[in-house]
C-alpha cells in the first residue's frame, strides 16, 4: 500500500478552515495521515508584535488535529514561527522534511483590488515546491441572482 502524507497548512481564516474540511475527506478517502502546519507569523518590522499569541496558535492546530482525528484520519500538528516574507519557505521546507506527497492550502477568493493586495502565499508555495499543491478555496455565497424556475431541454428526451 503506497503512504500518502499531506501536509495541511492553515490559518483562522474561513479558508483554512475549508481546507481542514477537504483534507478530511480527501485523506479519508486515500487512507493518509496529515501534518497540520501553522506558521505564527512575525511582522517583516523588527518591533512589531507578532500577529497572533502562541495559544491562540496552539488552539487553532489542536482543533484541526482533533477534527481529523475523529473523522478517522491520523493527524499531527506542528507550529512554527516566522517573518512575513518567510511563511511559504516555512510550509515547503516541512512538508519536504516531513516526506509529503502534497500540500493542501485554503484560499480565499480574492477579486479586484484585494487580489493585487494579497500576500500571495499561495503563488509563493507553488513556485517552491516540486509536490502537487492542492488549493481548497471556501464554499461559494449564494448571489442574489435568481435562478430561472423552469428549464427547457432540447434534444434528447
């Protein structure tokens, strides 16, 4: 049987959170066990306080941990702590000690502006790393449209 390993990184954003969702489902699913992987981020500015506490970074792991583990899927976490500019590094470099098939990483839909402004982790991620990086963007808002209440099909019947 092949060893799958995936390495999960997230964050408290409503897309990392969709990736825990997929990550279970897809290990599930090829019966592989997850690092989770949170890098506590430093500002790029030496005195700047760092984004977020240790507990709060501790809390978030050990919630994905626990999630994967009662859907079934052996999980561990592992917390790092690193400058801005260091975060995709950081999520490459463990998921290569760890001997990862794959990174799973959330997204967030980014249009417009905001995508230009973005951290780009992501993109940085991919260009790093010679293992397939699966993106696992959050669900889609319904839209205000209204959708036609009848259909009409042509050919078959």
């Amino acid at each position: 049987m092949t060893h799958h390993q995936l390495l999960l990184a997230i964050d408290e954003t409503e897309a990392g959170q969709a990736a825990v969702d997929f990550t279970i489902g897809f290990a599930a699913r090829c019966h592989g066990q997850v690092t989770v992987l949170h890098v506590r981020e430093f500002s790029a500015a030496m005195r700047v306080q760092p984004l977020e506490s240790m507990d709060h970074a501790r809390s978030l792991v050990e919630e994905s941990v626990a999630r994967l583990n009662e859907a079934g899927v052996p999980a561990d976490g592992i917390i790092y702590s690193a400058r801005e500019p260091a975060v995709a590094r950081c999520i490459v470099e463990t998921a290569d000690d760890r001997w990862c098939n794959g990174i799973v990483l959330g997204s967030l839909r980014l249009r417009g502006v905001h995508r230009l402004c973005g951290r780009r982790i992501r993109e940085q991620v991919m260009r790093r790393s010679t293992l397939p990086v699966i993106v696992a963007p959050p669900a889609l808002r319904p839209s205000m449209t209204k959708w036609p209440t009848s259909v009409d099909r042509i050919g078959a019947t």
